[in-house]
C-alpha cells in the first residue's frame, strides 16, 4: 500500500497527514508536488488541507485545475481511495468529483476547535472501522466550511447515502450551537456515491496521537486505517 | 486589435444567504441610522482587461471563460458580465 499526499502551493498539513502515515501507522507514503504528471504505484491519494493558491478566487478552485488532479480523477474512476481534508474537501467539490459547495462561515470568521461528529455513514472505504452513529472528536479550522447543495442535490446525497458525517453535540443529537459554521443539515463531509471519494471538513490528522488532543482522542486515525484497509 | 475593459460580479444566488451583506446592513448600516437600506448583498467584482475585435466577442469570450474556469461556482454563485466599453 501506498499513498500519495499532493502538495499544493499553499498546503500546510501535507507533512502532518504524511507523519501520521509514516511514523504512526507504519506505511509508505510520499508527499507528491501537483506539478509532478503522475500518480501511477499509488494505491490512494490525499489531499491535504491548507490554503491552496492563497484561498484566491474561492478556496480550491485553482488547485482544482492543477495537472496532478487529472490524476486524481483517474483514481477515482478506478475505485482508489481519495480522501480531501478541509482545503482537499474544497478541491473535491471544485473539482466536481464530490457534490455541493464549501462557503464561507455563516459567523464570517475563521473557525478552529475540536468539535463532535457523528458517523452517518460506515459503509466508505474511510469510515468501515466506525460504527454507524459513533460520535467521534475532531478539530476543524477552516472559515469557508459551510456546506450547501440545492433541494435536489441534497435528495440525491440521501438517497444514496452520501452524507458521511454531521456535526453534533457529544451525545449524537444534532443542535444549531454544535454546527460551527452553518452548514446545510450540519454536514461535515460527503462521499461519492462509489464511496471511493471522500471530502470532509475536520481534520482527522490532527486527532491520531493521544498526545496531541485536548481530551486524548484518536478518533481521526480510522479514517486512515480504513482507507488503508489495515487490520486489527 | 483593441482591448475592452469588461466587469464580472460575482454573487450568491438570490435564495442563498450572504450573511456578510446581511452584517453590513444590519450592524453597520441600520444600526447607525440608515433605516432606509433594506438589502445588501456583498459581491467579488473582477475587473478585466481582454483583447477582441469588438465588444460582443469580448463578452462572449469572457463569458465562455468564466464557464469553462469556474471563475464563479454554478451550484452557489451567478455571475454577470459587463463591458464597459474600449
């Protein structure tokens, strides 16, 4: 197994997510430059979070255009995991290859704290090692997070299950105070309907160490695992 | 060939909330006495300088660029386009 991470000009937790691929679960796993044409011998691919392009125009929208994301594309086609985190979720729905838009915080400011999210889906290649209905904690940092799709749109993600997390408070229930940036139904992040391609807005890097988190959670470390597959 | 100076404004759909406008007029506006505004909404303007044969093929080209680039996003944003002359 092994993983791409692109670097983007702007990106700023390649070297956390590649660190926790690397160092703490023991796979191989390169930080790949989006100039660089190719992605052949990878197995999945993550795009890091970050401010891709200085956020200019909209968060993502130049990084969508990138070469390296030809690539992605194919990998995505193919059934690879690909996994976009806060920036790279906002790459994914730039890019077409998940649906709805990323907007500016509703409170129009940045946003950064560790904040409860419910599983709603366990049947990804990311989130196989949850269970449905877990509450899992997470830091987000972002200021254009607010999720929306249009009334069709957000039909079609239920039918199809798509909606992979929404914010809650720490027993599960959702509530206008545990959305921190106003996003549609309080979702926090979405899947294709393949279930290959994953974008979401938390920061599960940032909760794979015990020692790195408030209240000792690793809860973010699953969604590595799973994409990777790794047993017990 | 001459160039034509065209202005693209960017903005949230009518039925999709721009709480940035919504502050403006709430607590900067209406709150220091302008009761008189009763709508704002905020906007990205780009100012574009573009080289075509006359002012319909200048829009049609930056029409076609804004489409073909995501310069605004379909699902959340319209975009007018304007050219403002040579």
């Amino acid at each position: 197994m092994r993983i791409a991470v692109i670097v983007f000009p702007g990106s700023n937790c390649d070297r956390d997510v590649h660190h926790v691929l690397t160092d703490v679960l023991g796979v191989e796993a390169d930080l790949v430059w989006h100039a660089d044409g190719s992605l052949s011998g990878y197995d999945g691919v993550i795009l890091p979070g970050g401010f891709s392009y200085g956020d200019y125009l909209r968060a993502g929208v130049i990084a969508a255009f990138s070469p390296i994301m030809r690539e992605v594309r194919r990998m995505a086609e193919e059934g690879k995991p690909v996994l976009g985190i806060c920036n790279g979720f906002q790459i994914l729905v730039e890019s077409g290859l998940l649906p709805g838009a990323l907007m500016r915080n509703t409170g129009l400011k940045f946003v950064c704290k560790w904040v409860n999210l419910r599983v709603e889906n366990n049947e990804t290649l990311f989130t196989r090692r949850y269970s449905r209905g877990q509450v899992l904690q997470m830091p987000i940092a972002h200021n254009e997070g607010r999720y929306y799709i249009d009334p069709e749109g957000l039909k079609e993600l239920k039918e199809h299950n798509q909606i992979v997390f929404r914010y809650t408070e720490p027993d599960g229930t959702p509530s206008e105070r545990s959305n921190p940036n106003g996003s549609l139904e309080a979702i926090a992040g979405v899947c294709n309907r393949r279930g290959n391609v994953l974008g979401l807005m938390p920061h599960p890097e940032r909760a794979s160490e015990a020692v790195l988190s408030p209240s000792g959670s690793t809860d973010g470390l699953e969604v590595f695992r799973s994409m990777l597959d790794l047993g017990g | 060939m001459p160039t034509f100076k065209v202005n693209v404004v960017i903005e949230n759909k009518p039925t999709i909330r721009d709480p940035e406008g919504e502050v403006i007029m709430r607590d900067l506006m209406v709150k220091n006495g302008y009761t008189q505004i009763k709508g704002v909404r905020a906007a990205k303007l780009l100012k574009i300088v573009v080289e075509a044969s006359n002012s319909e093929e200048a829009k049609r080209l930056v029409s076609k660029m804004c489409d073909e680039l995501r310069i605004y996003n379909p699902v959340v944003s319209v975009c007018s386009i304007e050219v403002l002359g040579a």
